[in-house]
C-alpha cells in the first residue's frame, strides 16, 4: 500500500513539474512541517523577477485541486512580488491527516496548520489569492489572525451564503431526492476516480490528469469538506454571518465569473456593509476556475476594448489586470479621423471613470502623449459584430464595418515588426458558420465564446 501511495505521490510529482517547465526560474519545493498530526504541507515557491520590497503573495486552492492549478497566474504575479502556493492538507501532494468531525474544531485545526506554516515560511504579512474551498479557510484564517493578512483576494469563494429555509413559496424536494441525497452522503466527491482506477484518467489530459491523481489518494480532505455541509453543500457555519467582523485593516477583493454556481449575493451585502474595504468584480463569461479563464494573465502589455451596450462586459476583467499589475491600454477614437490609437490606462483613470464619445464609448478626453503605445501589445482583446472558425483553426472576424482594428493591427506589424495574440470576447449567438472577410482583415488565433476557447 506504502509503495502504491509513493508511485502516486511521484506521478504528481513529475506533472507538476512538467506543468511549471516552461517558467524562466525554477522553483523552490519545501515540505513545511506543522504540528497537527505532524503534517508535512507540500509548498512551492517562486522569487520576484524584481524585487520591490513588496509583502508576498500566497495561493490557495480551491477543493479537488492542487498549486499546479495556479500555474497560469504564477509568472505574472511574481514579476514583482514573491509567490509561495502550497497544497491544503487533504489534498495534492501534501499529507493527509484527518480532521475533526465536528466542523467548529476541523476549522480551527486547518487555521492552525496555515498559521504553523506561515511561522515555518518566516512569513511576516502576506496577500492571500484563494479560491473556492481555499477562501473559506483563508476567510477564517484572517479572523483568528488579522495582523497577517493585508488584502484577502477571493475567488468565487465557497461557504458564503447560509442554507436557504424551505418556505410555503418553495418547492419541497421529491422524495427520491432526498433518497439520493442520503445515499450519496455516504460516499466522498472523487469515490469514482479512486474505483475507476487508471481508466479515471484515460479522459483527461494535461491538468486533467493532475486532479485525477491528486484525488486518487486517501481521502481526507473530502471527508473535511463533508464535515463542514450539511447535505445539500452548504456551510455549516457560513462565513457571510462572520466576515464583518474581520479587522477593518484588511481590504478584500471578490472575483465571481458571471456562469459560476456560487451566489455572489452575501459578497454583495458584505461590499454594502463594509464599502471602503470590499470590492466585488463579476468577469463575464467565465466559469467557477475564473483564474484559469484568461490566457492574458501571462501577458504584460495587454490591449482591452472597453465594453459599450451589446458587447461582452470587460469592467471586470479590466480591475483584475490593474491588480495583477498589467499595463492595459485602450482604443481611442478622434471624430473625422480613419485611425485609432491605444492609449494607457491607469488605475486612477478607470477609478474616477472616463467620459464617454458620443457614440457612448468610453475613452480618455485628454490625452497625454506619454500615455501612447510605445511599445507592442503582447495580447490584443477584440470585440466584434460575428466571428466564425476556418480550417485552418484561425478565427475570422466581422467588425461593425469601418476597419479600426485592422488598420491598427496592420500599423502595429510594420511599427513592431509582430502582432499581438489576437483573442475575441463572444456570446454564443455571435459565434456562426462564416462570416464575410476582405484581404486586408486580420484573422484572430482564438476566441472566446461564453465559457468555451475556440481557435488555433
């Protein structure tokens, strides 16, 4: 049993490497022991490409998942600040001790294994991004210690909302669901990937057959998870009913992706409560992995449309990028002239808002020629009338006819020597057969529709 749990454990091993290759530095791997039940916590560190004396940052997964699960976001966070993500106890390559049945002291026993880490870490103050499971529990860790935490960021977090009351107005569950609902409360959530064996994995690929092994192994953490819900998922002890009385100091920031399962509402009355220190940002078209949605999390200088009535809504995306530290830069348009330019924009711009053209597009009035693009956008997000996939894998675009995007994109060639990646924002009806393209315009390497990528 010892030697099949190792071959398991080496497997994720060698995934997770092969998952961070393609980062410039290597990172640092550490066991970080704590005192419950003499837990090892697998971590994994990366250093700040510049060091600018920041606090570090510190990832925290969501349920069934593992620090692999962060590798989209981890080079540009670490551009200036460290980054430390480590594996829940439960779950990946950690160890996997087991939890309190009572869910007030299984909670505490996981804060304390945060708190026991960070000790470990030589952690003074820290920004925490968690997502999911892990937000609850970063939640709950900035409670007990409020003078570690500066900015909680959580991610379509999990445990907010109390369990609904079954009203008159409210439909009473049939029996046989509440026949199912008791069956299944015997098993945990991955018992099938642990039954299924290898054929669990034959279906997923790439980060897919990471979690299935990360769940292939003894199941702890689930059976946490099962002590915190009552059988219908929600939280035994919400969090909504505590986080307002979380130290004023700390600021906190919400990340919902608009087709998540998660009730944004108790993030909502927290904000109205608490309206100088909470933010909430909605990403449209994103799923609950919201921080796996965007491939522009790798870029730096990043070109977004800044969303009008009937496009994709792209304020929240746009919040996101200043606080992942990006350089964004938008479209702006003088009337009687053919071309457009991109201009950056600041946080201090997009917090005191910018007035709109009279084609109700929201652009810079003045603009400050060391505010223009200087140098090439690494990622371009498009808006558009229709788009369509060719054979060639490339995605074709309809614009609403007056050729902006393809001049700029032609200029951008011949000024930079490359284009940008090229990437559209679309709902599922703006996705057809074919649309009508002429050879000057630029064709598109992917786009997204709704919760789907599509292209090269």
């Amino acid at each position: 049993m010892t030697q099949s749990k190792q071959t398991t454990k080496d497997k994720i091993k060698s995934l997770e490497t092969s998952i961070f290759n393609h980062f410039d530095q290597t990172p640092t791997e550490t066991a970080i022991k704590v005192r419950h039940c003499h837990c090892k916590i697998h971590t994994v560190s990366f250093k700040a490409k510049e060091d600018r004396g920041h606090a570090p940052i510190v990832l925290i997964h969501g349920f069934g998942t593992g620090v692999a699960y962060w590798a989209p976001n981890i080079e540009g966070l670490s551009q200036e600040y460290d980054v430390h993500c480590f594996d829940i106890p439960g779950f990946g390559r950690s160890d996997r001790p087991e939890f309190s049945s009572d869910e007030t002291l299984a909670e505490l026993e996981m804060v304390s294994c945060f708190e026991d880490w960070r000790r470990e870490m030589k952690l003074d103050r820290m920004y925490i991004i968690s997502h999911s499971f892990g937000a609850f529990f970063s939640s709950s860790y900035a409670l007990e210690h409020p003078h570690r935490v500066i900015h909680l960021v959580l991610v379509d977090p999990w445990g907010f909302p109390e369990k609904p009351l079954l009203t008159a107005k409210q439909v009473d569950p049939q029996v046989y669901m509440h026949v199912v609902s008791r069956i299944t409360s015997y098993f945990n959530p991955f018992f099938l990937v642990r039954c299924c064996g290898p054929y669990g994995k034959e279906c997923n690929e790439n980060i897919y057959e990471y979690l299935a092994l990360c769940n292939s192994r003894h199941p702890s953490g689930e059976k946490l998870y099962k002590n915190l819900i009552f059988t219908n998922g929600f939280a035994k002890r919400p969090m909504s009913k505590r986080f307002c009385g979380m130290d004023e100091d700390i600021r906190a920031t919400f990340i919902y992706g608009s087709k998540t399962f998660i009730d944004p509402g108790p993030a909502l009355e927290i904000q109205y409560q608490r309206s100088d220190t909470v933010g909430v940002h909605i990403l449209r078209g994103a799923g609950h992995l919201v921080y796996r949605s965007g491939c522009f999390l790798n870029a730096q200088h990043i070109g977004i449309y800044v969303s009008t009535d009937g496009e994709i809504i792209t304020d929240g995306m746009i919040a996101l990028l200043f606080t992942l530290k990006k350089d964004v830069y938008i479209p702006n348009f003088t009337r009687g002239e053919p071309d457009m330019t991109f201009v950056r924009l600041t946080p201090e711009e997009w917090a005191e808002g910018l007035p709109s053209t009279m084609w109700n597009i929201r652009q810079h009035g003045e603009v400050d020629p060391s505010q223009l693009l200087s140098a090439p956008l690494d990622l371009l997000l498009m808006p558009g009338v229709a788009f369509s996939a060719h054979a060639d894998r490339t995605i074709k675009r309809l614009g609403h006819g007056k050729g902006y995007f393809d001049r700029f994109l032609h200029q951008h060639q011949a000024h930079f020597g490359r284009l940008p990646y090229l990437m559209g924002l679309a709902l599922r009806e703006q996705f057809v057969q074919e649309v009508p393209i002429e050879d000057h315009d630029v064709s598109l390497n992917k786009v997204v529709v709704e919760n789907t990528l599509i292209g090269q």
